[in-house]
C-alpha cells in the first residue's frame, strides 16, 4: 500500500474524528467486494475497529438510499443492522483526495462451516426471524410510495434476450427453464403482495455468531419486490451449497418458522418453487459477468435438478 494512500485513509478517517492506529490487512472483511472500490479495516485509538471502504463515484446516489434504509431501520429497532457514521460535517459520504468514503463500525463473526452448516436448523429459524422482524419494521418505511415492485419476470425476459445474442448454446440449453416460468408461475407473479426486502439474503451475508445473527450485510438489491423474493433466493443458496439440504433440516425449519408467523400470502407459498428457480437466472446473469465457465454450467445442473424434483419439493415444503 502507497505511502499516499495511507496517507487518504488517514485524513478521510479524520472526518469522522477517528485517529487511525494502523490499516489491518490481516483481517478479513464479510461481503462482497465488489460494492466499492476498496475497503480496509482501520484500528483506531482504544483498539476500536471499523471498515473504511472507498466507493466508485456513479453508485453514490445509490448508497445514500442505502444508508437512509438501514438508518430507517435501524431507528425502527431492527437487530442485525451495521448502519454508517454520520461525519463532523454530517454527511455520510465524504470527499477526500478525489475519493468517496464512507465508514461503519467493523463486526466480527463465527465463520460459517461450509457446506455443514446447511443442515442447522437453528439457523433456519434465526433466518426465518429475522425477515419476520424485518418485514414487521419496513412497514411505511419512506421512500417507497407507489414504487413498481421489481419484477423477476421482466428480469429473466430481459436476460434470456441477452443470452439469445450473446450466448446461443447457453440460451437452447436454458430455454425449457424459461418455458417452465412462462405458465402459471407468470400470471401468478403480478399478484404477489410486494414487501421491502433485502434483495440478496442468503447465510453467506449473515454475519454469525455462535448460535444467531450480529448483522445482515450487503443491501446493495435492497427494494420493493415480491413478499417471497428473500425466501426464495435464501433457499436457493442453501441448495446449490448441497441438493439435499433443500429437504434439510434448516430449510424446513426456516419454512415452517414463516408460515407459521403468517406474514406471507398463500399465493406465495403456491409458486415457492418456481420462485426458487426464478431467481436463479439473477446468479446466471452474476455468473455470465464474470465469465465463470464453471459456476454457469454447475447453475445449469442445479436449475434442472430443480425442475426435475418440482412436485418433490411442493409437497416436502407444504408442511
């Protein structure tokens, strides 16, 4: 690291009255990546550690909404939310050394056993909590007035087109996947009840401590969508760590937490399934970014392990 870029942490670190000890490299920070520039924990003084992330300048607009969000929530008494520092100046995002930074407070966590840990049950229950909490705070949260709900149809559509131009042999091997979506599951999308959802829940952006939840993290998709958009993709991710677990133990308490807690219409319950496999077309479309050769054809496996065991999986999850 250049003596110049310490240098930016270091002033940046300063707008928010924080005097940096030292940039720890060695320690490992959950999440994605991807959804800035860089990022490094800084130790400050009283040993007290944060995350320092540099963002790309076109998403700020972006991140703002995010922070409002997890502000909202966070005032609105949900567990699990990292919300970001306010700066001296107030601002949650400032300028320094023609970079944009913003900070929160680092959290540590319980590694997650993989692929173990997909026949937890606990954890299917402190998941399911969660999204009922979640879903209890989000209601009339500002902002989202007369919002469209984002729609997976219209995504998978969009997408297929893509693939049709781009990626003919993947487009002929995917389209009985998508003929499978354009039934029922298509007019049965529209009137889904929409809800604020995380957009990207799953156990890999839980933070975990040794027996539940120290945060959520990675709220970049958060947004109105289907009620079920978040079950769906949470159980998807679970099955593509290992097949089985879809009848596991987590996965069945995670449902029956739920729909047990009845904040989820039974017309979301019909189309569980083919949620499911609705929403992997959006890790086909992360997959195709990247060029990830191997996870494309391993999604292609498990989109037709899904179709292939459909009424299996209706009738083990109708608990």
């Amino acid at each position: 690291m250049s003596t110049q870029l310490i240098n930016s942490i270091t002033r940046a670190a300063s707008q928010w009255n924080l005097e940096v000890r030292a940039i720890r490299k060695d320690i490992e920070i959950c999440g994605s990546p991807e959804r800035c520039e860089f990022r490094f924990v800084i130790e400050c003084i009283a040993d007290d550690l944060y995350v320092i992330e540099s963002l790309i300048e076109d998403e700020i607009n972006h991140k703002l909404k995010i922070i409002s969000n997890l502000n909202n929530l966070h005032k609105r008494g949900l567990s699990g939310i990292n919300p970001y520092f306010e700066s001296k100046a107030g601002s949650y995002i400032e300028n320094i050394d023609s970079r944009f930074w913003q900070i929160s407070r680092f959290i540590d966590g319980v590694p997650l056993k993989r692929p173990e840990y997909v026949f937890d049950p606990w954890r299917g229950n402190v998941l399911a909590d969660f999204l009922i909490d979640l879903r209890e705070k989000s209601s009339g949260m500002p902002g989202f007035e007369g919002k469209t709900p984002f729609s997976i149809i219209n995504y998978i559509t969009s997408l297929n087109d893509q693939i049709k131009t781009f990626e003919p042999e993947l487009h002929t091997e995917i389209q009985p996947v998508v003929d499978y979506l354009n039934t029922d599951f298509a007019r049965a999308h529209d009137r889904i009840p929409a809800a604020f959802c995380h957009g990207d829940f799953h156990a890999l952006n839980v933070i975990w401590s040794d027996n539940g939840i120290n945060a959520v993290i990675d709220w970049e998709f958060s947004g109105i969508k289907p009620e079920i958009y978040d079950i769906a993709n949470m159980i998807g991710c679970i099955g593509i760590e290992n097949p089985e677990a879809l009848a596991g133990p987590l996965v069945i308490d995670f449902i029956r937490r739920l729909k047990n807690s009845a904040m989820i219409s039974g017309i979301s319950w019909t189309v569980l399934v083919k949620f499911v496999v609705a929403i992997r077309f959006a890790w086909m479309s992360e997959w195709l970014r990247h060029g990830d050769t191997e996870m494309i054809e391993l999604e292609m496996v498990y989109l037709k392990l899904l179709l292939d065991n459909a009424d299996d999986l209706k009738h083990i999850w109708e608990i």
